[in-house]
C-alpha cells in the first residue's frame, strides 16, 4: 500500500516509537498514510492502543525480519 511519509523508529524502547509517531502524524494533513518502521516488540500492542485512543486508523501491521511495520492513517 501507498504512503505519504515514513518514520524510522528502529533501535528505539517505548515510548519513543509512539512518541516520534505522534509527531509526525501532527505534521500530516488528515487522510495521510503514515508508515512506521520499529524493532521494540511492545510496539505492537502500542499502536493498537495508540491507534483507539487518537481516533487514528491503523491501516496495516506486520513483523518482517524483527522489523515491524505499521501504516497509520490520520483522522
């Protein structure tokens, strides 16, 4: 799937990975698509979580390699 932008959040612990996503999608314009790339294992469940409390879409998640990877649309 196609994305606006992409966030590189590997080698980062929680909560840095929902932290810099919060950042970005704020810098989005609403309907973006947000891709985010992370190592820590809990940020799974994170932007599970991230993704019911902010009204924001999480799109798609997948774990590749001991990469994760999320695509988050923007409210």
């Amino acid at each position: 799937m196609a994305f606006d932008q992409e966030l590189d959040a590997s080698g980062l612990n929680c909560p840095l990975p929902i932290l810099r996503t919060k950042k970005a999608l704020g810098k989005m314009e609403s309907g973006q698509v947000l891709r985010v790339i992370a190592t820590d294992p809990g940020s799974i469940k994170d932007m599970e979580a991230f993704a019911k409390q902010t009204g924001n879409e999480l799109i798609e998640s997948g774990e590749e390699g001991g990469k994760y990877t999320f695509l988050m649309r923007k409210a």
